[in-house]
C-alpha cells in the first residue's frame, strides 16, 4: 500500500506543508489568514493548518464522489463540487462571510472562463450553506454539495468543449 500511495502521500504532505508556510496563497489569501490569525505566529499557524486541512478534505471529498482526475482537473464538474465544498468547510470554523472573503482572495490575479467559473461555484456553495442555515456534518455537506452537482442548482457549472455549461451536463472526465 505504502508503495503503491507513497508520491501521492508525498504530494499531499507537500502541498500541506506549503499552505502552512504562504506558499502555495495567493497574497490577498495570505493577508485574509494572517488577518484572521490576529498576527501571532502561532494562530498563523493554527489558521493555515485548518484551511490547508479543508482544502485536503475538499479534495479527498471529491476524489471520493467523482475520480482521482476529477479531483485536480481546473476545469471539470468535478472541480465545481470542490469549490463549493471548500467554501462551505470554510464556512464551518471561519464564518459564512470569511470562507466568502477568502475564495474571492483565492481568484485574485486570475482571469478567464476558469476564474468565472470557480467564482459561481463558490457562490453556489454560499447559497446551498444558506439553504440548510449552517448546519450539517461533513458527510452532510458533501452529500447536499454532490447531489446539487448532479442537479445543476445553484448556478453550479463547469467548462466543456470550451463552453461554461451547467453541472447536469455530462462530464466523461468525471462521471
């Protein structure tokens, strides 16, 4: 198993420890948790390692409801369900308008229908976190967050054939 999993351990570890560090944010990102962190090196810490860890759920969630190329493609449906999520495990220890703040930051200094998109799945995943008031487990979320993929509610989309479609579309990179 070790063997079979080991780069992909080292990938994940890797990217976790660069999320911890500044490395792998934006600089508006950077200064939103260094903000929230209250400017001691210690909660700089805290605040990254919850948001490098949500980003890892977000991921394995996604990994999880689609495929492993769905879980790092820009573009796919399955990239949809990962911003949604990320905002909405956000949400849960930062607040509703921080995860909000910080998936804008996240955008800052991209453009194109890549960047649009990422915008109105964050968005989405703000409405489906107003729908339930909140309140959810993890595994509850990334149900309602899965099911609202598949629906195509919320305005959620992605890009297909170079088009932004809704999320009801078929996608053959992540069925």
């Amino acid at each position: 198993m070790i063997t079979k999993f080991g780069a992909a351990v080292q990938v994940d570890w890797d990217n976790l420890v660069k999320t911890i560090r500044g490395k792998n944010l934006t600089p508006p990102e950077k200064e939103q948790l260094n903000t929230l962190a209250g400017g001691t090196d210690a909660n700089k810490f805290i605040i990254r390692l919850v948001y490098a860890a949500n980003a890892y759920a977000a991921q394995l969630s996604t990994a999880a409801k689609f495929n492993v190329s769905g879980s790092t493609c820009e573009n796919c449906k399955a990239n949809a369900f990962k911003h949604a999520l990320f905002l909405i495990f956000n949400a849960e220890p930062f607040t509703l308008e921080i995860a909000s703040v910080l998936a804008a930051a996240h955008e800052v200094g991209t453009s194109g229908k890549n960047t649009e998109m990422d915008k109105k799945n964050n968005a989405a995943g703000k409405l489906i976190y107003e729908q339930f008031s909140g309140i959810g487990t993890p595994f509850q979320w990334i149900d309602r967050v899965k099911a609202a993929t598949n629906q195509g509610q919320y305005g959620m989309v992605f890009i297909k054939d170079g088009n932004e479609v809704s999320t009801t579309v078929v996608d053959p990179t992540c069925p």
